[in-house]
C-alpha cells in the first residue's frame, strides 16, 4: 500500500516518550500491560480524548527482565498520560505501582 | 527537587502494609519525606509510634513525619492543644462543620479530602478564605478518586476541581496526597502532580503542591517544635541581657 508524503517539520506533531518502571508483585508482560494501560485510558479519557493523546505503548522497547517500558504521546498529553498511569492499581492479579524513569522528545534522549 | 507525600496511612491506622514496607516504597519513589498518619489514642501510643519512626528513619535513610488525623471536632479540639508534641494535624474532611472549623484553626496543617463522601465540594469562598489566612492546606487525595468509579469519581473530580478554583482564587494552599493505605497505593510524585494539572493547576504549581507547599509545611513545623517558639505568630529571636 502507497503510504503518503512525509510531512514537512513544522506539520508534524510533536512526541514524547515516557520511559517507565514495573513495580509489581510478579513479572508483568507486554500484552498484559498494553491492555490494562488502553483500557484504562478508554474507561477515563472516552474514545475522544485518547485520541488527542496520540497514544502507543512501544513493543520492542519493553523489557520483561527490567520490566521498564517507553509510552509515545504527544507533547501536549504528557500530563494525561502521567496521570493515567495514577489509576492502573493491578495488571492481572499483580498490584503494581508505575515509577516514572524519564521524559525525552526522543528515544535516543532516554538513555 | 524534594518530594512529599504528606498523608499515608499504615497498618497501624487502618490500613495494610507495615511502616517498613510504606517507607521503602516511598524511598524507591523518590519521595525525600512522608508522613505517616494514625488516630490519636493517648501518650503511651504516641511515644511507641515515635520510637518506632526514629528506627525506620535510621534504617531505610527517608525524612518520615508523624501525623495525626482529627476525624471530628472533639478529636480536633483536644489535638490543637496537644499540637507541639507531634509533627503534623490533619483533620478530616467532608462534614461541612469539620471543614469549616479545621480552616479557622492555625494548629491544622492539612484538611483532608474536604469533598469526600459528598455531593458537593464542602468547601465554599469563606472557609476557602480561612484556610488562606490560617495556613491551611487543602488536600487533593488520590485515594478519593481511586477507591470510587464511573459517575461517583466524575463528582469527585468535579468537585475537586471545583476547590482548586476556589484555593486558587483566595490563595489557599493546594496540596496533592496519595492518602494511601497499603504500599501499593504510593504513587510516583511525577504522576500525582499530573492529577493537579488535569484540575485545573497549572504545571508548575502542580508540582509544587508535592514539593515546595509540603515543604513549607515541614519547615513550619519544625520551627513549631523548636524551643523558641511560642504561638503561631509569637518566637523568640533573642534574649537581651
């Protein structure tokens, strides 16, 4: 499938990445944790505001040994997504608790 | 920047999880101080819950507060006159008398969830103003808005906001607490300031409310026990010979 243009700088919107930790009772994996993060944004924000969110919780940066995982969203919902993360108290039946590591515009600067 | 989280409750008050796990979270989060709040029972309880800070503090290197919370006007009356013997008084909110009356009060730190368990926000533009002129910080409690759901947090959320524009209009202070009762419950300071923001704070004074304002609260009531202080307004600077 023919993908369009790439948009010019200034038209493109602007990211961030959240770089955080699991603190959880037993290891959490990649799906678990994708799951219960959009449902939870769905059930707070609705349909509409995660939208303007711009939100992905990024596969192949999650560690399952560190469990530390990134979020991209947009520079405008930084905020919303913090305060999300507030309201996930278990992923399966594991209590956990998100401890935020870093915020960068790029991946590179997460270190 | 220092971090606080000025409300958490252990298995000693009600909740589940022992000092020792509460305070090595709160470590682990980066918090630089918590307060740990009990009921107040007597002397005997008190000088037990000191010891077994003071150990704590040693063990797992974090500044922990002891806090008392007053849950009516009784308990409120009889720990303003105790009020030097410990680090900080909480007082309940969500009755209006209790909210009114803990904002009147110079000896209150922290009026707790004033909206909890209400259709409204229990605070109106008199008692917001007390607040203001006593010093009195009005709290944001995560737990509030965790333990309900659907409509009923809406509410709360709607009534929370509802303070913020009230403290922000008369200069109260603001203050986000996680209000936690087990370890589980501590959030990341970064992700309770967020919550601020979505209340209507703007960014910076988020953060403040879990830094620089509990600081301040800290600080306060550090002076308040030292030696030389006497009344709220009232220390002494210097002895002239």
């Amino acid at each position: 499938m023919k993908k369009p243009k790439t948009l010019i700088p200034t038209l493109r919107e602007k990211e961030r990445y959240v770089k955080f930790k699991v603190i959880s009772e037993q290891p959490i994996s990649y799906v678990d944790l994708e799951s219960a993060i959009w449902n939870l944004f769905l059930d707070f924000y609705g349909e509409l505001g995660v939208s303007e969110i711009s939100l992905w919780v990024i596969k192949n940066l999650w560690d399952e040994k560190e469990q530390v995982g990134v979020i991209k969203c947009n520079n405008k919902s930084v905020q919303k997504v913090l305060t999300g993360l507030n309201f996930i108290q278990r992923l399966g039946d594991s209590r956990v608790i998100f401890k935020i590591l870093k915020i960068s515009g790029t991946i590179k600067g997460l270190g | 920047m220092k971090f606080f989280d000025l409300h958490v409750h252990s298995a000693f008050s009600g909740g589940e999880s022992s000092l020792e796990e509460i305070a090595k979270t709160a470590k682990l989060l980066g918090y630089h101080g918590i307060c740990l709040v009990f009921y107040y029972q007597d002397e005997k309880q008190k000088e037990i819950l000191e010891a077994e800070i003071e150990k704590l503090k040693k063990e797992v290197g974090i500044e922990i507060y002891l806090g008392f919370e007053a849950r009516n006007l009784k308990e409120l009356k009889e720990l303003s006159r105790k009020r030097r013997s410990f680090d900080l008084l909480l007082a309940r909110g969500g009755e209006v008398e209790m909210n009114r009356k803990a904002c009147e009060t110079k000896e209150v730190d922290i009026l707790t969830h004033p909206e909890y368990q209400r259709n409204d926000s229990g605070l109106d533009h008199v008692s917001v103003r007390f607040a203001a002129e006593n010093d009195v910080a009005i709290e944001l409690n995560l737990r509030e808005i965790l333990i309900s759901s659907k409509a009923s947090r809406a509410k709360v959320l709607a009534n929370m906001a509802r303070n913020v524009k009230l403290a922000k209009k008369y200069g109260a202070k603001i203050i986000v607490c996680s209000g936690a009762v087990s370890h589980w419950e501590l959030r990341d300071p970064l992700c309770l300031a967020s919550l601020a923001t979505q209340l209507g704070l703007e960014l910076k004074e988020a953060k403040e409310a879990v830094s620089k304002i509990p600081e301040k609260i800290v600080e306060k009531m550090k002076e308040r026990r030292s030696e030389n202080w006497i009344r709220p307004g009232v220390k002494i600077v210097g002895w002239e010979k």
